[in-house]
C-alpha cells in the first residue's frame, strides 16, 4: 500500500526565474493538497546531508552549491500513491528528456538546476519532510 504524502522543494533556479506561483498552481491543479510549505534556504551543512546519498558522485560539489545558491520553496504534499504521481508531474532528471507539460520540460533548463525535487520513496519522503518541518507544523 503506497502512502499519501510525499515532499518536495522548488529548488533555486524556478524560485530566482519567478516560477514559484506557476509552479504551486500546477501541483494544486495534479490534485495533490499542500500540508506544509515554507520559504527558506539550505545551508551547505544542511544540502550536503540532504544528498548524501549521493556524496560520491562527481556533481555532488555542484549540487549542494546550487542548492545553497538561492531561496527554496520545500513542502509536504498529500494524494494517493503521492511519491509516484509526484515523480510524474515533475518528469525525468534532466529536463531535455522530461515529458511535455512535465514541471521539469516547462521550468528547467539543464540537469543540474531542474527546478524541483520530489521524494523517491514513502520512506525518503518522510525522512525528508523531517529536515524542513515538525510534527506540529505538518498538520
Ligand atoms: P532526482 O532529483 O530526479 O530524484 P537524483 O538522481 O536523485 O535525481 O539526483 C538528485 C539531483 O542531483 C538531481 O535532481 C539533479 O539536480 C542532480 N543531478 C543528478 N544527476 C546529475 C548529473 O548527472 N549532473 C549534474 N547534476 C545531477
Ligand atoms: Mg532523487
């Protein structure tokens, strides 16, 4: 049974290009409702723990320095099977192979600044929406 929330984050580039209300509309609009959401920035210390994962992959300098370049919108989203149908509305990795009317082919423009994030599993979305909000804040 998939879970209904998932976590995401409007990352530098959409929020600096004035995509953030375009952006929470179409969300709005995929039928997923909005349970958290607050501006803010990542520190490095903070971007570098968010992406551990992928601590050994050669981008990973790049990553957390533009993550850290600018404001973020991060929030927790509700909907069934929300991880997967996140990952839809959003599209692919890099945004040359995202799917038309996918948030990354609308608002992206290279892999490395691909205008959100969207959690990978239930597990990771909860993890995630940990970094940014309390329990308290999420309902
Ligand atoms: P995802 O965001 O679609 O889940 P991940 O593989 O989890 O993609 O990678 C996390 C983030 O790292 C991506 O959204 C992107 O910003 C960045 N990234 C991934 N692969 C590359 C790459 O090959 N070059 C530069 N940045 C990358
Ligand atoms: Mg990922």
């Amino acid at each position: 049974m998939s879970g209904k929330l998932t976590f995401t984050m409007i990352k530098p580039d959409a929020v600096a290009n004035g995509h953030t209300g375009k952006i929470i509309d179409h969300i709005i609009q995929k039928g997923f409702k909005i349970v958290a959401m607050k501006y803010t920035k990542l520190s490095e210390e903070k971007a570098g723990e968010f992406y551990a994962i992928h601590r050994d992959r050669p981008f990973f300098k790049d990553l957390v320095d533009f993550m850290t370049s600018g404001t973020i919108v991060a929030a927790i989203l509700e909907k069934d099977n929300a991880v997967a149908d996140f990952r839809d509305v959003i599209g692919a990795t890099d945004p040359q192979k995202a799917a038309p009317g996918t948030i990354r082919n609308l608002y992206a423009k290279s892999i490395d600044a691909n205008a959100m994030h969207g959690s990978d599993s239930d597990e990771n979305a909860l993890i995630e929406a940990g970094f940014f909000f309390n329990a308290f804040e999420r309902f």
